[in-house]
C-alpha cells in the first residue's frame, strides 16, 4: 500500500516535471522570427547554387521555413535566459538613478524597453 503511494507521488512528479520545461518555452516575437529570417538568408547564401544546395540537404523539404523556425526558437530562448539579469538592472537603476522616472514611468517599462533588439 505505501509502496504504491510512493510510486504514484513519483510517478506525477515526473509527468508534472516533463510537461514544465514544454510549457516554459518562450515563444518567439515577431523581432526574433525576423532576426532568424536574416541569420537564415545570410547562411543559404544569395547568387550561391553552391552554397543554396548545401542549404537544402540541411534543411530538407521548405528549408528557409524549418531553418527560421529553429533559429527563432532558439534566439527566444536566449531573450528569455536575459530576461532576470536586465530586471534586476532595472531595479538598480530605478533605486539608485534620480533621472530614472523621467526615463522610464515603471520598472516594468524599462524591462520592456531593454528587452527589445
């Protein structure tokens, strides 16, 4: 019986921890996915045949769409690595700056405005 308890409270506690980090994901703005676009332009190489079939085999079928799905995703994540490190600076200097209000009306602002490319 309390074997049983055991393995369940295990049990949820992995299902609960496999479906955190799926839902935790930051979806990508419209900056990322255009940021990823240029990352992908750049790579499949304009005027290359060369380097466009290279591009290709990688990427398989619809190559530019796979390729900037992948990159956006990937600088998302990155944003949001960023995102705890630019608040707490803006706090600082919400805290500390006198000219910060006349900057910024919240810190909530600053986050924002910081966190754009």
């Amino acid at each position: 019986m309390r074997k049983k308890a055991v393995l369940s409270v295990i049990g949820l506690a992995v299902a609960v921890a496999m479906t955190v980090p799926a839902s935790a994901v930051a979806k990508p703005t419209m900056f990322d996915r255009h940021e990823a676009r240029m990352t992908c332009i750049s790579e499949m190489g304009v005027g290359d045949p060369v380097k466009r079939a290279t591009f290709r085999m990688l990427w398989g079928r619809k190559p530019l769409r796979k390729c900037t799905r992948f990159y956006a995703r990937q600088v998302a994540q990155e944003r949001r690595m960023e995102l705890p490190m630019i608040r707490m600076e803006c706090r600082i200097a919400a805290r500390t700056d006198p000219e910060f209000r006349l900057e910024f009306p919240s810190v909530r602002a600053c986050v924002r405005m910081e966190m754009m490319p």
